[in-house]
C-alpha cells in the first residue's frame, strides 16, 4: 500500500516553467519535475480494495514535488487529495481529482532536552516503520500505536490511538501547505484541536492542506504506558512484570497480530465505527434497560459506549450481505469478501447504523472518510 511510484526527474533550467503532456504529465517548477498519471486505478491503493480511479495521481518525493503538483491541479481545475495508504477512507466511486500520495521518508532529530528529543518525521514514513525506528533508536513513547497501518502523515487526522495511548500525546507541530494557494504553515499542539480520533484537520482544514511532516516529542527515559487490559494480559502470558518499551512493542504486535484482520488477506479499514460518546442521562436509561451494556464515564460526566458491543447485539457480527460482511470475530471490521463496490459497502453501513438506532436509540459515527461518487 505504499505510494512508491517512480518518479522521472528532469532537470531545469528556468525557475517557473511546466511542461505537460497527455498522458501521463510531466510537471516541472524550480528544481522538480513530477509525473502526473491519468485514470489511475486506486484497488491497490486502499485498504478495503474497493474499484475507483482517479483522474490523476501523483506520488511526491519533496515538498517542490507537491508544489508543483498543486499548481499543476489548480491550472487542471482539479481538487486535489492528499492520501496516504488509504487505510482509513471509503472509494464510494471514482475520484475526480488528482490524488496526491508522499513518498519522501525522512526522520531527523531536530533537539534534544533533557530526557526527551524532538524529532521531526515526514509525512510519507510508514506508521509503524517510524514506530520500530524510533524505538531502535531509544527515543520512547510510540510503542503502544505499532502496527496502525497509515503514514505518518495521516496519524494527527484522525489523532490515531490504540492501547490507551493517542498520538496528540507526542505531537508538538504538524507543518504542511494550504491546497487553495501553496503557502506553508505549522501548527502547535493546540492548534491541531485534537479530540477523539478528531482533530483540526478532520473538520475546518478537512481536504484543505497537505500535511508533509509531523514534529514528535519522544522520551529518552523508558515511559511506558499499560492500563489496557488485553495489553496487562498479554505481558503476564510472557512473564513479565515490569515491562521496557521493547516489550511493550512486542506484545502490542503480538496482540494486534492475532487479534485483527490482515487487510491484505482479509480487505478492511480498521474500526468503521466510532465508539459513541452520549449524555450521562441516556446513560443511565441505556443501563436500566441493558444491564450489561460496557460503559466508560469520562472526565466531563459523558459516557462512553462500546460501538461494537452494540452492533453485536443487533445481530450484525459474522453478518454477510453480498460480498460485503461484518468480520466473524469482530462487530467494528466490515470486509469486503469479494468485489463488493464501495456504494454497497455504505448501503451496509447504513443499515448497521439504522439498526443500532433502532434498538438503543444511539448514532453511530463512520471512521473513515467517503471519497467519490
Ligand atoms: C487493520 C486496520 C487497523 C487500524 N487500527 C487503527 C487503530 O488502532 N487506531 C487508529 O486510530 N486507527 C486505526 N486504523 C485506521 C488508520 O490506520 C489510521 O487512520 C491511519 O492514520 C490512516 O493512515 P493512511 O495513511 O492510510 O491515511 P488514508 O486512509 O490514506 O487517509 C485518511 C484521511 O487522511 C487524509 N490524509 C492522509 N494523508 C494526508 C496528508 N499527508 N495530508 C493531508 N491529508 C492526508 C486523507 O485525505 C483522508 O481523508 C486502522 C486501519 C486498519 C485498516
């Protein structure tokens, strides 16, 4: 799933030239050249293997990359998507657009003070490579979010989280450029508005900027974190008490291993539902009505609810309609059996939803973002 399309690079002379042709596009500015390829078929490039094209699709190796596909796009009157290894959206049909993946794997340590560094990452690493770099290098603190498949570009989107730990956590910058007209910017931490799997860039910057590197704040000092019970769990089988972030690296991958679908094998995106959170009041109905409803109280008196808990209680796991089904062992993973079309995929989902309506009169909330038509 990784954006490793070669790219042809041709060198320039003048500053702000392009050259194009159909197809695929060669666009060159300042010192980089990119291929543009048209009606480009996107199966392999999300994890749910779904059948969509883009229009065009780039894979940028450099910021000068991304620029001058950006302006490439706004000449075209293309929007442009930024994606990463699809691992977290839904091709509902084709894209008009000019899809624009990172290739560059950059990881550079930018300061160090006292028992943390501050290291800054580029947007195409792969999540979990940069999870097993880090920790070779003794900078801590990421071992609980191995194996979440995506780039590193994408994991502050969506605030990726597993194990008790989220990434907001680490993140001290997120720097990319607007879409609309190419210019830089960086956020803090507390511009990203991070929330559960929520941030900034999932609503007022949704398809707006391309993120093109992330700045992490890491631990020199061992820091581990095992509240999870699943994770406790896993240490005690292996003997051990007092955990170092190489075991907790271990064991998260042992237990993710066993315990989730290889979307290679099996297409899936992950959870496809959010864990709904809802007002104490519906709470505590729910759990008149549902004595063994899972409830997690949080800190500003919500509650939140195991969405696949409720799913299972609809009758939906093991669940298949077409080629479409919900995975035997786990009531969130909807998989694509076959050749299922992403318009089916959400038919599903939809009737999932309105069943969970239905019975606990809860919303469920999608997790991966729709694209196409
Ligand atoms: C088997 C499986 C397990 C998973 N487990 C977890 C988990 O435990 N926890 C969790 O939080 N998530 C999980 N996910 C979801 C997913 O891995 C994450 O959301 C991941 O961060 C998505 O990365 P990606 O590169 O695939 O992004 P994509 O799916 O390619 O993109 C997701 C969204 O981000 C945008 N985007 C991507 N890259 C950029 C960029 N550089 N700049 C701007 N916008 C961008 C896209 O436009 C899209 O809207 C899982 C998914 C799968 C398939």
């Amino acid at each position: 799933m990784k954006c490793l399309i070669p790219i042809t690079v041709v060198p320039k002379a003048s500053p702000r030239c392009w050259t194009w042709s159909r197809p695929p596009a060669k666009v060159c500015w300042r010192r980089s050249c990119v291929q543009i390829q048209r009606a480009k078929p996107l199966k392999a490039h999300n994890t749910l293997a779904l059948k969509a094209s883009a229009s065009a699709y780039v894979s940028a190796h450099s910021r000068d990359d991304i620029v001058a596909a950006l302006d490439w796009a706004r000449v075209e009157g293309l929007p442009v998507l930024p994606m990463g290894e699809g691992s977290n959206v839904v091709l509902a049909g084709d894209l008009k657009a000019l899809v624009l993946c990172q290739s560059e794997q950059r990881i550079q340590l930018v300061a160090e003070r006292g028992d943390t560094v501050s290291v800054q990452v580029s947007a195409g690493y792969n999540w979990h490579a940069l999870v097993g770099e880090c920790l070779d290098r003794g900078w801590y603190g990421l071992e609980n979010l191995a194996l979440i498949p995506g780039q590193a570009g994408a994991a502050p989107i969506q605030n990726i989280g597993a194990y008790g730990v989220e990434v907001e956590r680490f993140v001290e910058a997120v720097h990319g450029i607007y879409i609309e007209n190419g210019e830089a910017f960086s956020f803090s931490t507390a511009e990203c508005h991070f929330g559960y799997r929520d941030s900034v860039f999932k609503r007022e910057l949704r398809d707006s900027v391309v993120i093109t590197a992330i700045d992490l704040r890491l631990s020199t000092r061992p820091d581990t974190h095992v509240v999870y019970p699943a994770l406790q769990e896993e240490l005690d089988a292996r003997g051990i008490e007092t955990a170092s972030p190489a075991d907790v690296y271990a064991s998260v991958v042992a237990v993710r291993s066993r315990r989730l679908p290889d979307p290679m094998t099996e297409p899936n995106a992950g959870s496809f539902f959010k864990n709904p959170v809802i007002g104490g009041e519906h709470a505590d109905e729910l759990h008149k009505a549902f004595p063994q409803l899972p409830l997690y109280e949080l800190d500003d008196g919500t509650v939140k609810l195991a969405a696949a808990w409720l799913i299972e209680q609809c009758g939906w796991k093991g669940r298949r309609e077409g080629d479409i089904a919900m995975h035997d062992d786990h009531a969130l993973v909807l998989v694509n059996r076959g050749t299922a079309s992403g318009a089916e995929l959400l038919a599903y989902a939809g009737r999932v939803v309105a069943s969970v309506q239905h019975r606990f009169g809860v919303a469920l909330e999608m997790e991966p973002r729709i694209y196409g038509n």
